[in-house]
C-alpha cells in the first residue's frame, strides 16, 4: 500500500458488511492461514529484502508495517498463544505488502501467486487444507493504488478503462474463497476494498456480487468484513475501543513518534498509509464482535460503558483488553 490513509476515511456507502447468517462454524479453530497485503504482512516481504523493509530504524514493529502487531497476529495470540508467522520463514502467513489481487506487477507475490506458494506445500505435506482452520483473505488496496497505471498499460488491454480493472480484481479475490471451498476451507474471512473512494465503493460491490453468485458447500461460512465501515466506527468513536482520540494530524513517523506502540497516541496512522496498532487491536475488536472469531466478546458500546464504570469493571475492562496489546 503506497498512498495516504486520508481516503481511508472519506465517508462511503457499501453493501452489507456481513450476511445475517454467517455464523462460526467450529467453536475452536485449529489452524489460521493468511493471504493478503501490507495490512497483514508478518516478515515476507522483509525476509525477501533482506532486512531493509519495512525498515524497523523507523519504528516498524518486525516485520510489519506498523508500530505492532495487526489484527490477524492479534487473532493468532489469542487462538494459540503466538503471532502469525511469515511463509518464508516456514508459517503460514502468506501476505506480502504491495501485493494485488491481480497479476500485474513481478513482486511482490500477487493474490494467484500466494495461493499457488500454499498449494504447494499442500502437495508436498508441509501443509493441509484444514476444514477446522480459518482462512483470512485481505486484497484490494494495491490495485487501487495502481489503477490507473494498470488500465493504461497496453500490455493488460483495459485501454483507461479503471473500473474493469478493479471489476477483475474482485472476481479475482471472489475466485480464492471458492478454490478455498472446493479443497476443503469451510471457515473464511475476507476484507472489503478498504479506501473511502467511489472506486473502492465500486469494488467491493463487485466483490460481494461475485462471492454471492459463488456455489459453495453449506457449511462453508465466509465472514464478510467491511473495513470503511470499520475505519469510520474506530475514528469516529475510538474510546470505545480504548484507544486515545485521534487529535494528531498527519502520520506517526512524520510527526516524530516513531517509539513502538504508545509512542503513536492520537495518531491514526503510522507511516501515511497504514494505521497504527492500536488501529489495528480496533480492528480485532470489531471482527470478534460481529463475528466471535476467538471468543464471545461484547459490542464496542458495552466496552465503553465497562471503562465509564466503577472501580471493578473498569479493572475487568483492562483484562479483557489485554489480548489485544501489542508486545
């Protein structure tokens, strides 16, 4: 992800975050595996520089491109006690940052690319597709970023044509839950187009009509989450995530705090196109409440109403917390 968060934030209407009947299907997962972007990359991309990016001289968290862990390392602590862990350093966190749903840049890894890397070691027994694992899938941002550059590229025949680009890519990120479903994934997670622009509204509409013309298994239950609607929520009410209000302009590092975690308070992002951890334990917090990933967890008002409280609840409020702090 290569351009500013203030999209992000822009007001946007999109289609339903999640339908009314997607419910857990298993009450405790056994595997989490990752494909995806910046958002949720846990060290590809930094194994594959050779150390150099995400620089953590700037104040990245290893491997991230934040301040700390983001939400799926936040799911990961919480389901078996570590982090998500790099495919390249043999996990099965397949995300690399910069990367798109569809095939139109070298490196890093696209969308086709990450799968083709875990059927792999599927084939090869380092891997299984678990029917008691949760899939998490989290695309769009970069071919947003680079649409342009895309539908102008003779060598891709969009001739300018912006929204057949990101059309395809929602197909295409459509396309990864049913070869999930037809090898035997039946618990996925996957993220809208999360900028705040007509483009990405136009995305993600794309991507849910593709994902309901889908056949999948019965029991297959795909979580959808809505990141504009989840940004909007977080900025506009960041309290009840027990986060600081957001009264810093611009970006973590431009302003100079580029200490791990706490050094960001009020900030929403880290580097001007990812938003800091506490964003990202946020994040977290809206997934397990809509759709009890780890736990049975209250809404975001009844945390706020807990920290308002006395004494007793307040002490029970940071307890619960505590699954979400960055290390």
């Amino acid at each position: 992800m290569k351009k500013g968060i203030a999209a992000l934030l822009c007001a946007a209407t999109i289609v339903t975050t999640s339908p009314a009947w997607a419910k857990k299907t298993t009450d405790s997962y056994t595997s989490l595996t990752v494909f995806g972007d910046s958002l949720v990359d846990a060290g590809n991309f930094l194994i594959d520089s050779s150390g150099t990016r995400p620089n953590p001289a700037l104040g990245y968290f290893p491997g991230r491109w934040t301040n700390g862990y983001d939400y799926t390392d936040l799911i990961s602590l919480s389901l078996f006690g570590t982090p998500t862990l790099a495919s390249q350093a043999g996990g099965a966190n397949y995300a690399y940052g910069g990367a798109r749903s569809l095939n139109t840049s070298p490196f890093p890894p696209h969308l086709d690319e990450q799968y083709g890397r875990y059927t792999a070691r599927v084939a090869a027994g380092a891997a299984s597709n678990d029917p008691n694992g949760l899939y998490v899938l989290n695309f769009g941002a970069n071919d947003l970023f680079n649409v342009a550059a895309t539908a102008n590229d003779p060598t891709y025949g969009y001739n300018g044509n912006q929204q057949a680009v990101i059309r395809d890519a929602a197909i295409n990120y459509a396309q990864l839950v049913k070869d999930l479903n037809d090898a035997g994934v039946r618990n996925i997670l996957i993220t809208s187009f999360p900028l705040g622009t007509a483009l990405a509204t136009y995305g993600t509409q794309q991507l849910y009509q593709a994902l309901d013309g889908l056949s999948l298994n019965a029991d297959t239950t795909v979580f959808r989450f809505d990141y504009v609607a989840a940004f909007a929520r977080i900025q506009t009410n960041p309290g009840l995530y027990g986060i600081d209000p957001f009264t810093q302009a611009g970006s973590c590092q431009s302003g100079g705090r580029v200490a791990i975690d706490n050094g960001c308070r009020g900030y929403f992002s880290f580097d001007g196109t990812h938003p800091v951890a506490a964003v990202q334990r946020a994040l977290y917090a809206e997934m397990n409440s809509q759709f009890a990933l780890t736990s049975d967890v209250p809404e975001p008002a009844t945390w706020g109403m807990m920290i308002l409280g006395f004494a007793v609840v307040g002490a029970a409020a940071r307890r619960t917390r505590v699954r979400y702090r960055a290390a």
